[in-house]
C-alpha cells in the first residue's frame, strides 16, 4: 500500500512538473491579447530598469506587428519575456 501510494505521489509531482514546464516553455504568438498580457506583465516588473527594457522590446514588438513582420514580433516579445523573468 505504501508502494503504491509513494508511486502515485511520484506521479502526480511528474505530471505536475511537465505541466509547469510546458506553460513557461509554450511559444508567444504576435496578436493583440497576447501583446495586452505581456504589457500587464511588465507593469508588475520590479527592477525599474528590467522594466525598462521590457517596455522596450514590447515597443518593439508592437512596430512589427503592425508591419506584418510576425518573427520579429515574437523574437521581440520573448525578449521582453526574459527581460521580466530575470531574477
């Protein structure tokens, strides 16, 4: 009983970490709610100059999507992801 219920526990911490890390590693999209989130994200930024820099690449990011450049977009976007996650 014990076997199985370590077993389960194991199982469930698995799972749980793919989950996690599935939903940090998922690819940005260059669309408008997508832009509105990762704007937000960078409001709650706590280094100033992380945030900064975040504003920027979101700056950036928006430009390319108005032109249509879609990989710039989101090479922009993830560059404001990391600028926000640094610790």
């Amino acid at each position: 009983m014990l076997k199985l219920m370590t077993l389960a526990a194991a199982a469930t911490i698995a799972l749980s970490s793919a989950s996690y890390a599935q939903t940090a590693m998922m690819p940005m999209t260059c669309d408008t709610v997508s832009m509105e989130n990762l704007s937000a994200d960078v409001q709650k930024a706590q280094d100033e100059a992380q945030k900064s820099r975040a504003q920027a690449a979101v700056g950036d990011a928006t430009v390319a999507m108005q032109a249509g450049n879609v990989e710039a977009c989101v090479a922009a976007m993830q560059k404001a992801r990391m600028e926000i996650d640094k610790k």
